[in-house]
C-alpha cells in the first residue's frame, strides 16, 4: 500500500510541475496582450516563472530522491546485519 502512494506521489508531483509549466506560459501569454504589458515583461515572466518551476519541481523530485536514498540504505544496513550474524 506504502508503495502506491509514494508511486502515486511521484505522478502527482510530474502532474503539478506541468501544470505549473503551463501556467507560466499562460501568464506570460496574458502579460504581452495586456494594455500595459509587451514583449520585454511577457520574457519577464517566462524567465521568473520558468526558475520558480524548476526550483520547486527540483525541490519536489529532491525531497522524493531523499525518501529512495534512506530506503536503499536502510535495506543495505538490514543486509549487512544479516551478514554479519547481528
């Protein structure tokens, strides 16, 4: 059951980051056609929003490749009891 919520979490996160992917876009689309937006704030927005993305998915996807890293290693800790006779 544990394994299908930390699979489902790792879909969720892919979900979020493309939606906030087009988001951004959208945005930056919304700002260039406003009366006082334009091209020069709409890159703005694409250059603000693209760094907020990769440096939340990034945190998302470091904070899941944490959880893998304390499995395996846990695991390796277990083997090596074993082992050891411990």
């Amino acid at each position: 059951m544990r394994d299908f919520f930390i699979g489902s979490l790792e879909k969720l996160i892919t979900v979020l980051v493309v939606l906030m992917c087009v988001g951004v876009v959208i945005a930056a689309v919304a700002v260039m056609f406003s009366s006082e937006g334009g091209l020069l704030p709409a890159v703005g927005v694409l250059i603000g929003g693209g760094l907020y993305v990769i440096l939340l998915g990034g945190m998302m996807y470091l904070f899941r490749g944490i959880y893998d890293n304390t499995k395996r290693t846990a695991a390796a800790v277990e083997r090596l009891a074993q082992k050891n006779g411990g």
